[in-house]
C-alpha cells in the first residue's frame, strides 16, 4: 500500500492487513471498541456491551485481564441479530489480553450494519450504507493509526502543562470538540506541525486513540 492509498482507502480490511505487524495491540483493541461503539444501537446482547465495556476498562488498567477474558469467553460466538438469520459473530477481542481481533470487529459491525437494514434493526440504525460504515471505519483507523508513512514526534518544548492538561481531559472525557483548543494551546507553545494541528483541527470522528492526543500523551 502507498501513502495515497492509504489516504483515500475505502476498505478497512485492506489498510488492517497493511498495519500487520505495524500497529500496537493497543491500538487495534482501541479500534475494535470504535467500531463497536459505532453500532452501539445494534448491540442487543448484554454480554456483547459488557465485553465492549470490559475492554475499555483494560485499556485504562482498571479489569484485570481474568475480567477480559471471562468477558470475552461469555461474548465471543454468541448469536447476534442479524436481519432475519443470526449470525455467529466475533466481538473483536480474543479472549487472550495478548491480542485483539481487529479485523473481527470491523466484519462484526458491518454485518450487523447489513442486517439491519434487511430486518429488525433498521428502526435504530436507519438509512446508513455498509459502504458508509466501511467508510467511517478508514477513518477511524487513520484517527487512531495516523500516517504510517510518517513519522509525528513532539519536542519536550511543545509539552506544557496547558497542553498535556488539555490533552488528558480530551482523552478521559472523551471530549474531542476540545481539539482545535489543543490545537491552538500547541501552536502557543511553538508546534509547527502541520500534520498534529490540522488533524486536531479537522472535522469528522475521532476516538480515545487518535494518534495526535496519544503523542502528546506518550501513548503508543
């Protein structure tokens, strides 16, 4: 895959193969919860929540990976709704704290998304495409991953206590209309990145994991 080919990808398979190898497991894991919060309305099991919920207290070292796993064990392989057949899905996370099903979770949410619009979802999903959900997907994993072409730092200079406070509230509640004030709080202490402001910047989705708040964070 080429840089542009990244940047215009519609195929969210195709850009998770790319990052094989290339992506921390947290930051797949941080993409399955996205995409499964991005069709929270069609989630009607309980145990496919509480996993969801489980693996975003891991993330936050606040489950254990026991908690994970039991959680995991309980969701994976579970009938979900599927228009009118119920399918076998996968939540997207192993029931293993040492991997995550990305690719799991984005074939989740799209067949969830599919079945909606054939059946019993459609009323709390309404119009929305699978190709949009696939869409939506590529960009989520360009706000979590960034540009694996190049690679963004930031300068201890950059680092205030404004912009590191800022930062973290940003992350813990997940308070994303805040960017462009991050954005505005970097470019005070000196960023000259046009790659972290304009991302902070930009409309659209982001998500805990979007790569310009986890740099100024020192996350990977």
């Amino acid at each position: 895959m080429t840089e542009q080919e990244w940047l215009e990808c519609a195929d969210p398979a195709a850009m998770l193969e790319f990052l094989r190898g290339k992506a921390s497991e947290r930051k797949l894991r941080l993409f399955a919860v996205a995409c499964a919060r991005r069709v929270w309305p069609l989630l009607d099991d309980r145990w496919s929540r509480y996993a969801i919920e489980t693996a975003e207290r891991y993330l936050e070292d606040q489950a254990s990976s026991a908690e994970l796993r039991q959680a995991c064990l309980e969701t994976d392989g579970r009938m979900m709704p599927n228009g009118d057949n119920d399918v076998r899905c996968s939540t997207g996370f192993a029931a293993s704290d040492e991997q995550a099903d990305a690719p799991g979770a984005s074939r989740c949410a799209l067949t969830l998304v599919a079945g909606s619009r054939r059946g019993r979802g459609r009323r709390k999903w309404g119009e929305r495409t699978v190709q949009q959900e696939r869409d939506a997907q590529c960009s989520l994993l360009r706000d979590i991953m960034g540009n694996p072409f190049h690679s963004a730092t930031s300068p201890p200079a950059w680092l205030t206590p404004t912009v590191f406070s800022l930062a973290q509230g940003i992350y813990a509640d997940r308070a994303f209309d805040r960017l462009p004030i991050l954005a505005d709080a970097l470019e005070d202490a000196g960023c000259d990145s046009a790659d972290i402001l304009n991302h902070c910047r930009q409309p659209g989705e982001h998500v805990r994991g979007c790569w310009a708040v986890d740099l100024v964070l020192g996350r990977q």
